[in-house]
C-alpha cells in the first residue's frame, strides 16, 4: 500500500491571530461619520443625566441621614 503523506505546516499563532482578526474587522460595517457622532452626542447626554439624577439621589440620602443622625 501506497500512502501519502501530507505534512500540516502549523501556522504560528501569533500570525493566526492577526490574519483573523483582519478577516473580521473586513466583515464590520462600520458607522458612517453622522450615525458616529449621533451616537456620541446620546452617550454624552445620556451620562450627564445619569451623573445629574444620581447627583441628586446622594444629596437627597445625605440630607436625609443627617436628619436622621441629628448632624
């Protein structure tokens, strides 16, 4: 019996992982510069609020428990 052969060249991981990941960032449909900064200017807006309300609840415990206490 005749068999051949073959011989599996391991690729080295390193080299793997960046032709990988090259293959998936060439599959991202990336955000055009308006829909980027859409999304910038509802994250920004949306952490303000958030700091603002959050701001405001602390005041609120604070006030309160300095009531509480009698400070």
């Amino acid at each position: 019996m005749n068999k051949s052969v073959t011989v599996n060249a391991k690729e080295n991981p390193i080299i793997k992982y960046f032709k990988d990941t090259r293959a998936e960032l060439r599959k991202v449909t990336w955000p055009t510069r308006e829909e980027a900064t859409n999304l910038t200017v509802v994250v920004l807006v949306v952490t303000f609020t958030m700091a603002m309300i959050l701001g405001a609840v602390d005041f609120l415990f604070a006030q309160f428990f300095r009531l509480l206490v009698g400070g």
